[in-house]
C-alpha cells in the first residue's frame, strides 16, 4: 500500500490543523476555567466532562492527521527488533481480550534495523490492537511474527514483521478501504480512521512497505523494513 500526498492537501492539511489547534486551546482554556467552578451541579460538571474530553480526541485526531502530511523530526537508531518485540509483550497482553491468546514467534539474531523507535512502536501497537479488537468478542489466537528476508537475486536484506489474527477476517470490499484516511470498521464513536493510514505512512518513511492479506477467517498485516547494511 502506497500513500501519495500532493502539495495541495498538505497546505490544507497544515492550514486546518493550525487553525484547529487554535480553537481548541481556547476550549481547553475556558473549559479548565469553568471545571475549577465549585458550584456547579453534579450534571453540569459530567457535561463539560464530556466536551473535555471531545476536544481531547479532536486534538489527538488532528495531531494523527498532522502527522501524515508534516511528520515531526525522526529519531534513527539501530534496533534490534526482535528484542524490542520482546520489551512490547506487556502492552500487547494489556490491549487483548479476555478470550484473546497472544502468540510470539521471533527469528533469532534479526539483523537490526535504522529506525524511530516511537514509530515503529506505534506501527506494531496499531496492527497488534487491530488484531486484538477482531478476536475480542469469540476469542482466538494473535499471533506476532518476525523474520529476516534476502530475496534470491537482491542485495536488499528485510525485517518482516507480521500479526495474524483467525478473527472474522476482512470482507474482500474492503480491503483497499481499511487504508483510507478516517475510514474505520470500529463502532466506537471516538474512532478516528487513521490508525492504518499513519502505520502506512510511518511504514515508508523507513523505505519499507505494509500489506495485508486475508482468506477466510485468518488476516496477516505484515510490513517489511530495509535492514542496515553492513
């Protein structure tokens, strides 16, 4: 899956989010002003709560959508992926269902990699959840994967990371849409439809690339990354 911006969305883009930002510092501001009221009832306080933390998901949102189109300053370091894997298992058995089994299959003496580590771990979480949410309702298995790649004839060497769930699968319609920006299948209100879209970009920001494959109930998300050359 590629992600091509044109130099007119990413002025539009920068320009709304400038603009938004703006005006949600001022709900912030006056918001935190009113929550200090003592005397306000009970009902009142539950309401600004609640539009609190709306502008709380619009400022994530617009910060996600910043990020596509103005990514901020990469912070590259040689990573060993399949211990950094290894350190994520705790996040990965905190967003699981209580019927959800996590699985881990890891190569040993990966090559490393030059990465973000920020991005790559917000790759890993969004694919790893997506996989989680699938299985939560019947339960099934999740299962982590990564190895190298040397494709016969290349000089590239690759890191392949894959996350297979045997959940409902994804309908063959929507397979190109699920990449779309602010498409979501979730039916959480709050879903902002970006998570795949960012994974993707932040995927080739690193000279790699994400794909999906789905047949029956069994869905792999697998993205590969250039590793660094000796």
């Amino acid at each position: 899956m590629q992600i091509v911006h044109s130099d007119f969305q990413d002025q539009l883009v920068r320009g709304l989010a400038h603009r938004m930002n703006n005006i949600l510092t001022l709900f912030h501001g006056y918001l935190g002003l009113l929550l200090d009221n003592k005397d306000l009832d009970k009902a009142t306080l539950e309401g600004l709560a609640k539009i609190k933390l709306g502008a709380a998901q619009a400022s994530e949102l617009i910060d996600r959508t910043h990020a596509l189109v103005r990514p901020s300053a990469t912070v590259l370091r040689e990573i060993d992926l399949g211990e950094y894997l290894r350190l994520l298992r705790p996040a990965f058995e905190a967003v699981r269902g209580p019927k959800t089994t996590i699985q881990m299959e890891v190569e040993e003496n990966l090559p490393r990699i030059l990465a973000d580590a920020s991005r790559v771990r917000t790759v890993i979480m969004e694919l790893v959840k997506n996989a989680c949410e699938s299985t939560f309702a019947n339960g099934g298995t999740v299962l982590i994967s990564a190895r190298s790649e040397h494709p016969k004839g290349s000089r590239s060497k690759w890191v392949v990371v894959s996350v297979t769930d045997n959940g409902p699968g994804v309908p063959e319609e929507l397979r190109e849409r699920i990449f779309t920006p602010f498409f979501s299948t979730k039916k959480k209100s709050n879903a902002a439809g970006l998570g795949l879209t960012v994974a993707v970009s932040f995927v080739q920001q690193h000279g790699g690339n994400l794909r999906l494959e789905t047949e029956g109930g069994r869905t792999t998300f697998e993205f590969r990354v250039p590793t660094v050359q000796d």
